[in-house]
C-alpha cells in the first residue's frame, strides 16, 4: 500500500453551476486557489441518535442525518491571485450563494489523480496576524452542504 504527502495538492473554486453528482462536478470551470499552505480535514459527519428498548434496557444508535464540518483552508495572502480573490468574493457577507469545490490531490501525478468535489459557502476571512518572522496569511472556511463526491484514481 502507497501513502502520499499533501505535497502538490491544489484545491479551486468553481461557480455557483449546479452540480448533484460527478459529471456535473467535472463540467463546472474552476479557478485554483494559490499559495494553499494547509486543508483541514474533510469530514461529512454520521449523527445518530439514542433509543433504548424498555425490555432489554439496551441503548442503541441509530444513524440520523450527515452534517458536513466545516473546512479552513490557510493561504500566504496575495491580493493579486484570482483564486483568492475569487474566494474572498464569495465570501462577502451579502453572498449566500453555495460554490463548487474540488481538491486534486498528488498521488497519482497528473495523470489520474484522486479528485474530491463538494459544494459550499465561503466565509470567514481572517488575518491571523503574527510578528516580523511570519509570513502573512489568510484563512477562509468552506461549508459543506452537499457531503463529497469523489473520484478514485485509476
């Protein structure tokens, strides 16, 4: 079994097209985000809930909904890359409009690389701040609204 490094991986914003499965994803344009220094986790969430039998007294969990956490990406700032730019107009407060994602992760090269897509909202644009020997970055969450839809690589 291979393990890859998150070295090469590239995450983009598409547009507001709509998008419920793979070939939708696929069609949609997209733009990368630069300078991505860090993705969190991906995460599309089982919640359950409790229901105990009175006969048996046994608690058990039943699967409820999904909930989709939500994802920071942390960018070197540059105020002339269009992928930021891009994001960070989504992430105007007046927007509610939800953007198609995808992350194209590095194992398999160019050729056939793992591609997770989801739709979400952008927001929360912060500048951590820091002292004179940091690099100046930004931070943007991205719901997920939608779970993900992933394709393998070959």
């Amino acid at each position: 079994m291979a393990v890859y490094s998150m070295a090469n991986a590239k995450i983009y914003i598409g547009t507001t097209a709509a998008a419920a499965d793979l070939a939708a994803y696929k069609l949609d344009t997209y733009t990368q985000i630069g300078e991505v220094a860090t993705i969190s986790a991906l995460n599309d969430v089982q919640n359950f809930a409790e229901f105990t039998a009175l006969a048996d007294g046994r608690a058990r969990q039943v699967k409820t909904t999904r909930s989709g956490e939500n994802i920071t990406l942390t960018c070197g700032f540059d105020p002339d890359d269009a992928g930021q730019n891009a994001v960070r107009a989504a992430a105007a407060v007046t927007s509610q409009d939800a953007y198609n994602f995808k992350v194209v992760y590095n194992d398999n090269g160019e050729t056939n690389p793992t591609t997770v897509f989801w739709k979400g909202k952008a927001g929360n644009e912060s500048f951590p701040g820091g002292s004179t020997g940091d690099i100046e970055t930004v931070e943007y969450m991205v719901t997920n609204d939608t779970g993900f839809t992933a394709e393998l690589r070959a």
